[in-house]
C-alpha cells in the first residue's frame, strides 16, 4: 500500500505563541523530518505577516532559513496603524492565503496536518473533509487556556497534542547557540542554521 500522500500547513504566529506557552523552542527540520516519516510528504507551508516597513525584520531569517530548507513560505505585509489611544498596532493574518493553498491542494492529498488552533479554520476543515481528505489539527489543551478552540478539535479527524511531540520537533536547550554578530543573518551566513535549523538560537519574534 502506497504511502498517504500528505502536506503540512503551519499558521507560523499561532504555532510559535503555542510552543511558548508551553515552553520549547521549535527546530523546523526535526519537524520537517518528523512528518517525512508519516508518509509521502507533498508539502509543508509556513504562513506569515511581514513589516515591511521595518528595515530589519526579526522573523525574516527565520522566514529565509524555511524557504532554504524544504518549506514552501508564504507571506504578506502587515498593516500597521495607530489605534485611538495613539498606540501603534499592526494588523494582519494569513488566513484567506491558508485556505486558498489548502483547498487547491486538497484534491491531491490524503491527509492535512494543519498546525494551529485558530477556530475560524474550523469550516475551512470542514469542507476539505467533504473532499475526501483528513484532516489532523495539531495544537495543545496543556495550557490554560487551551490554544486550541473546541470547535476546531471537534471537527478534526486527529488531534495531536503539540506537548507531546516536544522531545522530537523542539530543540534541546543546550544546544543554544549565541546570537552572531554583525546584524542580520543572511542565507549564505552559517549562523543561519545554528539559529534557526538544527540549532536556532534567539528566536523570532513573530508578529
């Protein structure tokens, strides 16, 4: 029997504020290789928003690294703006772009693995399973609250806990490498890698 043909959709602000809370640091090729190895992996996205107004952006060699390494990146800019108090906020989210690239996909896979716990994606999963596809949230209810919303876990045909996938995407402590010097990393810089492969150092922040 032939492997499922799988992709992986990973909403990239959800999924890092969900590592937070529960205190890892995600290495992105243990999670790539993790996946490999539950079938015939067609694709693994990662969806986020970018300031371009910023001249250095902390999520860029992060974003860089993926687009290197085996992910397909998808991104857009973020809108910024100030709020009635006089704050700056910035506004932005890649759902419509998630769901656009899930469901042209759809017809070619046979399980989605959708990391986040977003419950607006629930009938965007809902209606990728009425074309035959499974679907796995991955996400945690270790936190409280949960990240997950119980709408979107419902509707899931697996729920895969993210604190127990911990010891085989997250990156082990001691293996922290410092920030290199000299300003932002590029992809020919071998500090790329320490930082944000096998061995990320200060993590991104995402927006």
């Amino acid at each position: 029997m032939a492997d499922p043909r799988i992709a992986l959709f990973i909403d990239g602000a959800n999924l890092y504020a969900t590592s937070k809370q529960l205190g890892f640091d995600m290495d992105y090729r243990r999670l790539l290789k993790e996946f490999q190895g539950r079938g015939n992996l067609i694709r693994a996205f990662y969806f986020t928003t970018l300031i371009e107004s910023e001249e250095y952006s902390s999520i860029r060699p992060l974003v860089d690294w993926l687009d290197y390494n085996g992910y397909r990146v998808i991104t857009k800019a973020a809108k910024e703006f100030t709020d009635a108090t006089g704050r700056r906020r910035v506004k932005g989210n890649m759902d419509i772009e998630l769901a656009i690239e899930m469901l042209e996909l759809a017809p070619h896979l046979d399980q989605i693995y959708l990391f986040s716990g977003d419950g607006d994606f629930r009938p965007l999963v809902e209606a990728v399973q009425r074309k035959g596809v499974k679907v796995a949230v991955v996400s945690t209810i270790s936190t409280n609250p949960p990240m997950v919303s119980d709408e979107l876990r419902r509707q899931c045909d697996e729920f895969l806990d993210l604190s127990h996938l911990m010891q085989k995407i997250g990156r082990d402590p001691s293996e922290r490498a410092p920030r290199p010097p000299g300003g932002p990393v590029t992809p020919g810089n071998p500090g790329l890698e320490r930082r944000y492969g096998i061995r990320q150092g200060d993590d991104p922040a995402e927006v």
